[in-house]
C-alpha cells in the first residue's frame, strides 16, 4: 500500500505539486490508519492511495442510484451513455472509475471520511487499485483541509463498514430526524399519469392505512424548474398542501430543484444560472424528453431563487421534501465561482435545509457524501418497479436491484441519514410482483429498519397487502447487520437483535425472488402513559 | 438552579441541580410516596411495574435555556435528559431477592422499553439504569425501586470503559468480556445460567462485587431474545437472595447496567453489554468507604480476595 505515492511513514510529509502543495500526516485510529493534511494552490486531481487490485471488491458509484455490489476486477470495465454520462461518476471520461467514496473487500474498507471540497474515487490501473482527490478547476489561495481518508483492516467487511459508516458521520457532521415517518408517494403507481381525481381518492383511503406523510410526486409541476406553477389539472401548489394538510396528513412535495429544462420558464428568464461548457449551457442528463441543465450553485442570485422557492413551499404547509436528481447540481463545468462542484453542490443543499428548516428533507438522485448533514432520508438505490426484475443491472428500476442496494448500503442507515429503500409496492393487482417478492422486499425493508413508504393506488391494497405492511412495521427498531456482502451470488443473511417482534433473521435469495425469515416470539408488556402534574408515567402490565 | 457544568481538570460534566436538595431524606411516619394512594400515586388503586419521571429530576427534558457567555475554562451547558423512577412492584415490603421470578423478567421487559423509548429522543447519548439499595448507599425510599438516567453526554467512566475495552480489542482482536468468559474458572463463579454468568470478577473493587456477563456478545439490553431477559432475571434474583443470605440482612448494593452508548459511534464490536453490583459491606457491620484513596485517586483497596468472596456467596444455601 502506498500513500501520496510513498510507503507508510511518520510525520508531516509536503509535496510539491507543480500548480500547489500538499501536506499530509498518517496516524493510527481504531482498526486501521487516517491520512489527513492541507492543500493550496491549484491541486487538480492528486492520487493518494495505491494498493495492488484484490481479485473482488464491493463497490459502486456516486449518488442513489448507482448500483452497489460486487465486482470482479479481472476484466472489469467501466461504460456509460452519453445521455446520463453522469449518472455513476462525475468523472465519465476517464473510463476507469471503479468506485466513488470508498471501496471494500474480504477485511478491508479504504474511504473518504467526507466530501465537502474534493471528490474522492478509485480507478484500476494495470493491476492496482488508485485513490485519487479531484479538486477540478478550483484554486486554494489559502490552505484548506484535504477530505480525511481511512484504511480500516482486521474485522469482517460488514463490521469494517460500520466502524467506517460511523467515522464519516462523525467527519462529515451528520445530522437527521430520529423520526422515521410512514410516507405515501404518487410515482410508483400513477407515474406521470396521475390526476388530481387520484390524490384526492387515496387521501380518502388512507384512512385505513398508517400513514403520517402524503407526497406528491414528479407530475403536478408545470416544468422542471417551474416549481410553484402546476400543469392543467391540478390546483396551485398552496391548496394541494392544504387538501392534504387536512387529512390530517403532514404535505409532502417532489422536486428536483438543481435541474433546469430547457423549455422552462426558468431557463427562458435565466439562461445565466446554468452550468455551462465552452461558454453554452451544459447538458446535465437527458429525461422526459427534454434536455435538462443544472443549476449553477456558485451563482448568489440562482441560490436566492432556491431558498426564496423552498420558503414558499415551506410558507404553503409542506414539511417533507423529496429533493430528487441532485447530482445535477454537482456535475463538472464552468460556473460563475471559483469552487468545486462539491462546494457549489453544498452550497446548494444548505440553502434548502435553511429554507426548510425542520422539514424532513429526503435526498434522491444524489451524491452520497456530500449530502451528509443536510438530508434526513436519503434514497440509496435505483428505482424500484412493479415487477422483479428486467434486463441489466445498470441502475435502472427494478424491485431486485433496488432491494439489492437496500441491503449492501445498510451500514448508512441511522449513521449518514434515515435509508430509503424505495417504495413498498403493496397492491395485489396492477403489479407483476408476487405475493412472494413484496413480502421479500418489506420485511428485508422492515428488518434493516430503513424508512418505509408505499406508493400503490390504496384501493388496490387488499387484506394480504394491510397485513405485509403491519408485519413490517413491527420488524423494525432492531441493530441490523448483513452476512455474505463480499459473495457475488445475490444471497444475504440479514440479522436484526432487538426489533419490534425480537430478534430476528432472514435469508434472501435475490435472483430467485424467495426468502425464508425467522421472527422470535416476543410478548409485550402493555403500557399505558399518562401525564400527571407536567410529568409522564408508563405503567406496565401484563397483556 | 439547574445547568451542566465542565470540569477542565478531568475532563468531565458535573450537574448542578440544586432541586434535589429539597428531596426528603428517610420519611418516618410519612405514608410511602410510591405506594398505591401514595403522594405520586394518589389516584391509583393498583399498579404492576411503573416507570415515572423524578418529581426532583437532576435534569430535565425541558431543562432551562441558559444565558450565559463562555468566558476562559467556564463552559455551561443545558441540563437536558430524563431521570425515572422505576418503582418494581405495588409490595412495598418485596425486594428484587423476594419477587417472583416472573415480576423480576417483566422488569426487565421494562428496562428494555425505557430503554428504547428515551434512546429515540434527539438529546439522549446514554442511559443509565440503577438501582440504590439500603440507607447506606443513600436510598431513601424501602419500597422496591431502581432508577434511569437518560444523559446528555457519555459519562466519565463509561468513556474509560469505552477506551479500555477498544484498546484489548485492538491487542488481541477480542472483546474483553467474550475473553474473560473464555478463560474464567469456576472459583470466581457465583451463579451461572445458559445465558448469563454471575462471578466476583477477578479485578473486583468491592469486597463482594459481582459482576453478570451475557454469555452472547450483545451490546445493549435491546439485543437480548426473550429466553435472555429471563435468564438475566434468573441471575438477579439468584444473586441477590445470595446477599441478603450472606449476612442474614438486607444487604445493601449499588446495581448498575452498563449498555453502550446511544450515539452514532459504531463500538458494539469490543462493547459487552453487562452488569455490575457493587455492594459497600466489607462484613456483617463494617463499610468498605469510598475514602481519600478510592474517591481521589480511582485507586480501590479490596480487603477481601475475590475467589474467597467467590466461595463465600456461592456456598450459600438459598
Ligand atoms: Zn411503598
Ligand atoms: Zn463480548
């Protein structure tokens, strides 16, 4: 192993790198070795670490969607397509990006502790796995902190990504609600086909659900970009949040406030606030139908939009927040400001924890690290779909694949943010799910304790749907751990001692779809809480 | 008054909670105040276990905002948190040796909802589960009862403890309790179940110190299956009835649950959870006192050797 190119070695070391300086020192922690130091200057992409390439590793890319699994290095390679260049990496064209953040292996994570200025990733080159921090274009008049890093050894991969998960939270200052609210969300059953008439009727029903959040999703706005503006067929945004609201059901609202589309009024009134190439605005991704653009988060006047745009939503009764398609905000380009995509994407996250204040935000679409400290949930896998699964395992929906990510990023949840693993989709018709796979999806969700939301037409949940809800609600509030991370077979024993139903196992088996679980019989004592003279007393007693 | 204080000659926070020195000291002829129809239970005709929140508590979920400017070493900080009395059964003449072996395992049942109840609160970094036994040790009530402290910080000698079980982690890759359990004998042993060993530790304080070890290595009550919780009861009881057998009197202790912390530090790997009892009897009438030495230094002087203590409590007919 090597670190900045130079075997392990006490002290502070500088180095010159041409356009600026780095320095940096190495010190023992619990399970393995930190590096940190100060860069100045103009440091543009510096490596920093160098091992010889383990034969697998599990890995994956940068934000939500990017699948997160085990590859065999030997013949490993990297693709893209043009229209989502971004989607894995922001740094497509270098083709040999083999992880974002950290990577691990049989008894061994190396990684990033944060990602506030730099992006840090790992590329193969010949048969050595290269970590490297990528500064762009910036320049650093003055010295700043480089992004710490971590090799932890010694443990089993799953323990060595918790004592990991804990050490970023810690760096990165993570900061998130305790409360996991039980969410409905339109996407998964009406898409972009949903009507107002929709919302209106599963507000009724769900009244016989246990549902605190109603989220509206991606279909209501006029444009992307145009978020306070709703296409024919919906009322304003104000009394959308107010129908809701008086359900008694707290509003929930979709964005994707760092994307600009080419045919929004946005764009046609600030062409200027977009992230730029060669002086024209830059594509950020291709999606319904249009070109999108990013928003240029270095620029003061883009970013008042943004708070001013938040607070209103804020000021119009909405409290939970799914921000989606937020790597646009930190893809490469020429921005207004000297900083790093990183920066300017930070910059735009703490705008809208500010607008928002206490709102839980759920990040979607999104670089993981950098969103530490301003997101409660954050989605951590691709799309999940009403069917199993169909074609590549490239990111694009599926209940397998999004199930798989659910499992093999375990160790965020309650570390960075709350886990969402997407939706439960609990219909019994209108989905090529079977009864099998959604009970798999659920208590595999319930048990690793992640948020859990469902986004079914309610009418469509029967009995057996109501029932696999309630039985993963009680799977809950136990310590999770995964089994079998490093094996590339899809099979996971997932462990959870102290769940609402006790202690708990399930085996999955996610290319066959099937499951076997084991839930101890764990009575409850009843409790009844009552306030007295400003003080609460539980009394207990037998059921 | 009511406020977090920090010590910068060790590192520490003291509570100042000037509340609780109105708290009445051994009432005489005063009706038990956690009886049922007792000053907190006025209204109720019964109960089975209760769990309510201290009438004078040290510190306070609505704690009191603080206007105060850090100036040089003095550092303030809001005295928030939660502190319960946990009130075991409605028999005020029962005790943890004398209850049911059932009543002793839904205790713990409550234990382990306390426990996951106040470790969802935002404030919460650890929870401290006790129980004050005797006037000796300054338990004023003689009705059976134990207390919870729901802390705003990791407390000193838990984070001693967090720092020397990492560092026999990092030595020799095992947590220090799964090796004692792996090499203990039977003459430290008091008591054992499936689950649990009960033994005078090999590096007691007290002359009669016991210890219980979960024999799974599980770091917080909330891991422990329900078969656990009855075994952990089954301990307790067992050595409890050994104490108050030992001299023939209600022996009085401190007893102690040591979970880990609730933060976001990943420590569950080297942290066991376990239990300690510290009795303050060197024999039937003299106190092992936390003197100059003990209080000042850390420093315990044992006057009795473990493995006799051992063989003394386990020899006792109950
Ligand atoms: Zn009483
Ligand atoms: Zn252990």
């Amino acid at each position: 192993m090597k670190v900045f190119g130079k075997g392990f070695t006490g002290g502070w070391i500088v180095q010159d790198l041409g356009n600026g300086k780095v320095e940096w020192n190495i010190d023992k922690v619990h399970m393995g070795w930190i590096v940190r130091g100060f860069v100045e200057g103009k440091p543009g992409r510096i490596e920093v670490f160098r091992m010889k390439t383990p034969h697998r590793v599990l890995a994956g890319g940068w934000q939500s969607w990017s699948p997160f699994r085990v590859f065999k290095t030997d013949g490993y390679e990297f693709s893209y397509q043009r229209s989502w260049m971004y989607k894995d990496t922001p740094r497509p064209e270098l083709g040999n990006i083999l992880s974002d953040y950290f990577f691990a292996t049989d008894n061994l994570v190396v990684g990033f502790l944060s990602s506030k200025t730099a992006h840090g990733y790992f590329t193969l080159e010949g048969d050595e796995i290269v970590g490297w921090l990528d500064y762009f274009d910036a320049h650093f008049p003055n010295r700043i902190q480089i992004e710490p890093f971590v090799i932890l050894e010694g443990k089993d991969t799953s323990v060595l990504l918790e004592i990991y998960a804990s050490m970023v939270a810690r760096e990165s200052g993570a900061r998130f609600s305790r409360r996991s609210p039980i969410g409905w969300c339109s996407w998964y059953h009406y898409f972009l086909d949903l009507k107002w008439e929709d919302i209106l009727k599963n507000l009724e029903l769900s009244k016989n659900f246990p549902i605190e959040v109603f989220q509206i999703d991606d279909a209501y706005e006029l444009d992307i970009g145009d978020w306070l503006e709703t296409k024919e067929g919906f009322p304003p945004v104000e009394e959308m949040a107010n129908a809701i609201s008086s359900h008694g059901l707290v509003a929930g609202i979709w964005t994707a406030p760092f994307s600009i589309s080419e045919t929004s009024r946005l764009f046609k009134e600030h062409p200027d606030w977009v992230v730029k190439e060669n002086g024209n605005p830059k594509v950020a991704y291709r999606n319904w139908g249009r070109s999108i653009y990013a928003l240029d988060l270095s620029n003061d006047e883009a970013l008042e939009w943004l708070f001013e745009t938040f607070k209103k939503l804020r000021d119009y009764g909405y409290r939970y927040f799914k921000i989606d398609f937020l790597f646009s905000g930190a893809i490469p380009g020429e921005r207004k400001k000297n900083m790093t995509p990183v920066q300017a994407f930070r910059a735009g996250m703490r705008t809208i924890r500010n607008a928002v204040e206490d709102s839980f935000v759920l990040g979607c679409g999104s670089p993981l690290l950098p969103s530490i400290g301003y997101v409660d949930g954050m989605r951590i896998g691709e799309d999940t779909a009403p069917y199993w699964s169909k074609g590549k395992d490239d990111g694009r929906p599926s209940a397998r694949y999004a199930l798989r990510n659910t499992i093999t990023r375990y160790f965020m949840h309650n570390k960075w943010w709350l886990n969402d693993p997407d939706c439960l989709l609990l219909r019994g018709k209108k989905t090529k799910l079977t009864s099998d796979q959604r009970e798999l999806y659920a208590y595999t969700v319930g048990i690793l304790d992640n948020m859990v939301l469902m986004s079914d037409d309610l009418e469509l949940v029967d009995e057996d749907g109501k029932r696999i809800l309630e039985e993963t609600l009680r799977l809950r509030g136990g310590k999770p751990r995964v089994e079998g991370l490093m094996e590339p077979d899809e099979k996971y024993v997932v462990k959870s001692d102290g769940t609402l139903s006790g202690n708990t196992r399930i085996e999955v088996d996610l290319s066959k779809g099937k499951y076997e679980m084991t839930v101890e019989e764990y009575s409850y004592l009843k409790k009844e809480k009552v306030f007295k003279d400003g003080r609460i007393f539980n009394f207990y007693e037998e059921e | 008054m009511q406020e977090l204080r920090f010590n910068p000659l060790t590192d520490e926070w003291i509570i100042v909670s000037t509340a609780t020195q109105r708290r009445p000291v051994q009432p005489t002829e005063v009706e038990c105040p956690i009886c049922p129809g007792g000053v907190e239970f006025k209204d109720v005709k019964t109960y089975d276990i209760v769990s309510f929140e201290n009438r004078y508590p040290s510190l306070r979920r609505d704690a009191p905002e603080l206007d105060f400017k850090e100036k040089g070493p003095f550092r303030k900080e809001r005295a928030l948190g939660v502190c319960e009395v946990v009130v075991y059964t409605s028999d005020h003449d029962s005790s943890l040796p004398k209850m049911p072996l059932d009543q002793v395992a839904k205790l713990v049942k409550v234990w382990k909802d306390r426990t996951r109840e106040l470790s969802n609160l935002d404030f919460v970094k650890y929870i401290f589960i006790f129980e004050n036994r005797g006037k000796e040790v300054g338990a004023s009530l003689p009705h059976p009862h134990g207390q919870i402290y729901a802390f705003p910080f990791v407390p000193k000698r838990i984070e001693a403890k967090i720092d020397a079980m990492r560092k026999w982690f990092e030595r020799t890759g095992k947590c220090p309790i799964c090796d004692v359990i792996e090499n203990e004998s039977w003459e430290r042993t008091v008591y054992e179940n499936e689950s649990f060993l009960a033994l005078v530790p090999f590096y007691a304080r007290f002359p009669y110190e016991i210890h219980i070890y979960p024999k799974r290595h599980v770091s917080t009550l909330l891991e422990l299956s329900e078969i656990e919780e009855k075994d952990l009861a089954d301990s307790i009881k067992n050595i409890t009835m050994r104490y108050d057998k030992l001299f023939e009197q209600e022996f009085p202790y401190m007893m102690m649950l040591f979970q880990a912390p609730f933060t976001r530090d990943e420590i569950s790997h080297f942290f066991h959870f376990h239990l300690e009892f510290n009795p303050p009897k060197r024999d039937k009438d003299r106190l092992k006192w936390m003197a100059s030495v003990e209080t000042g230094t850390w420093t315990f002087i044992n006057p009795v050797l473990p493995e006799e203590a051992a063989k003394r409590l386990r020899e006792v007919k109950i």
